[in-house]
C-alpha cells in the first residue's frame, strides 16, 4: 500500500507490538514524559494508523503475528511519504547480526527486551532530537551529483537516486564535508547522533549500500576508504 501525505504530531509515538502488557508499560512511560502513545498490535494496523495520522516516532516490535517488523520497516522506507519516520526497534532478538539487519532495513535506533523505561524515553529523545535538527537549505553539487536537503533527493545527471534515510544523511554529512577523512565514530556521531547506540562496524554497512546505491551512477568510487583512518568523500578533480 502507498500512505497519502498525513498532518504529523510533533508528540506522538506509535507502538507496533503484539503483548499489550508491554504497550501499557511503554504508554505509561511516554505520558510521563509527555508524548502521547497510539498503539497497533500487527502490520495492518500499524498501517492503519499511519494512514489516518503520521507519528512523529515508531517504537517497531520484531516479532510480530504475520508481517514481522523488519519487514514492515522496509516497506516504511520505500514510500516516500514514510521513509524519513525515525524508528526504534523493540526486540528480544539481540544478536549483533540481528542489529545489524534492524540497521541495514533503515531503523534508527535498536533496543534489546527487556528494556528500561526511562532508558526507552532518553533513547527516543535522542532520535528526536537528531532528526529534528535544522536542515540547511543549499544543495550539495559535484560534478553532476546533486544532494537537496530540502526535498530529501538525490539526483546524478537529473535522475533520482532512491537512498534510505541513514544512507542520504552520510552522503549529506560528506557532501558537506569533501576531501577529509573522519573515522567511524565522527561519522557515527555527525550521521547517527551522540545519544544513538550503535556498533562502529555499522557503518561499514550503511557505507556498502550507499556505495551500491551510486555505482549505477559512476559515483561510487567518490566514498573512499582510508585504511586504518576511516572514510572521505573526494570528488573528481
């Protein structure tokens, strides 16, 4: 299904999870610190509620009855009017190949059951406040490769290129920055944000799709690895 473009509430989080006792502890917890809680137990309700009003935040369970999590996560990132919805993975599934997939799939954040109620809320904050951070207006250009923050596109010789939300925030960091070396842990902190707890090997993830996402292009060979420094975005010259 495609969504239609919603009116999003700044405060509200939806929780797509399967164990109502679990939705009421996290509901609990979010109208303490003053977010307001809707809540979906499986895929067709989730979409359901998207549909009618675009949260502000997912707290996405995994194991889900039909549809499972991640998948419904990849659906959100290929439509356009969901893609950039920030999304926190709930889940007893905390093997590092699991996050690792959780990343790649385009969520933001990840969460391993049983979990912290005011770890969860600080957790949320953080994305937040990430996501909601002011985004300059000029695009980026470089030999035909254009980035517009505004629009959230990339196009190489006019033709839009799909990217998920963790790949065109690095290529927007390095477009911004060309010709210098940052470390896994810069660009976790200038991509990610400092609060997100991520693995540094995550990035060499997103670094291969975003490289992928390019090559058709030819722009591909423009991220380049710096061995034992990290990584740089160099332009042709």
């Amino acid at each position: 299904m495609e969504f239609m473009q919603v009116k999003q509430t700044m405060n509200t989080i939806l929780i797509v999870e399967d164990e109502q006792p679990i939705r009421s502890m996290v509901g609990l917890a979010l109208g303490r610190a003053g977010f307001e809680l809707r809540e979906a137990a499986d895929a067709k309700q989730a979409y359901a509620e998207i549909d009618r009003e675009r949260p502000a935040l997912i707290l996405m369970d995994w194991m889900l009855p039909g549809i499972n999590g991640l998948e419904i996560v990849k659906h959100l990132q290929r439509d356009a009017n969901t893609q950039d919805i920030p999304v926190i993975m709930l889940t007893a599934r905390a093997e590092e190949s699991d996050k690792i997939k959780g990343f790649g799939a385009g969520i933001d954040d990840y969460i391993s059951k049983p979990f912290s109620p005011t770890e969860l809320v600080a957790r949320i904050r953080a994305v937040l406040r990430r996501t909601r951070s002011e985004i300059p207006t000029e695009n980026c250009e470089f030999d035909g490769l254009t980035l517009d923050p505004l629009s959230h596109r990339v196009t190489a010789g006019g033709e839009e290129i799909e990217f998920g939300p963790t790949e065109f925030r690095l290529l927007k960091f390095f477009m911004q920055h060309p010709d210098r070396v940052y470390s896994r842990e810069q660009l976790l902190n200038n991509a990610w944000g400092r609060n997100v707890y991520v693995e540094e090997r995550t990035v060499d993830v997103h670094i291969l799709r975003l490289r992928k996402a390019l090559a058709p292009h030819g722009f591909d060979q423009y991220i380049q690895t710096v061995r034992g420094a990290g990584y740089r975005f160099s332009p042709a010259t």
